[in-house]
C-alpha cells in the first residue's frame, strides 16, 4: 500500500486537515481497480472522514500528539506517523 508522495511525519495543527488516497502494488506494478481500504489510528487524535472517492478520506486533526496512522487494503498496510500540534495563534491575538 503506498500512501503517494507523503513525507514523515505529517504535521497538522488541531482542525487542520490532509487527505491521502492509497494505491495498491504487487511489487512495483500499481494494481487496477479499487478496494475499500479500512483506517485507524492509534491513539485517535484525529478523525477519518470520507472525501467522495471510495479509497480517498480527509485526516483531520483533533487534539494534540503524536498518532500512528494505518492503512489496510487486500491484507497490505502501511502505516505513517502524524504529529498534531495545540492550535495555531497568531502574534497580538492572545486574550
């Protein structure tokens, strides 16, 4: 299962979002067709939407950490690692 052009660890700060579509090989030949891929994260600081596209969802972060995302399709995984920051503010706007 290969995640695309992802690059470790994926940094969001709480309400920001990412979204990944996986794409199955059999070594280095990319696989037609389409399969429901399944996701979970461990622990669950962020939550796994839909995005319209069966094997697409949107990763929204939710609280701060560091989780472990992965990804199964067909008895593959992959598995890649987001670190999620309290959210951002900006200079002056403290109250």
């Amino acid at each position: 299962v290969d995640l695309g052009e992802v690059t470790a660890p994926i940094v969001l700060a709480v309400g920001e979002s990412v979204t990944l579509s996986p794409r199955l090989y059999a070594g280095s030949q990319r696989l037609a067709g389409s399969a429901e891929p399944t996701w979970k994260a461990e622990p669950p600081l962020v939550d796994v939407l839909r995005d319209g596209v069966p094997e697409r969802r949107r990763i929204v972060a939710r609280r701060p950490g560091r989780t472990r995302l992965t990804v199964g399709v067909l008895g593959q995984s992959s598995s890649i690692e987001l670190n999620v920051v309290g959210p951002l503010t900006i200079a002056g706007d403290e109250q």
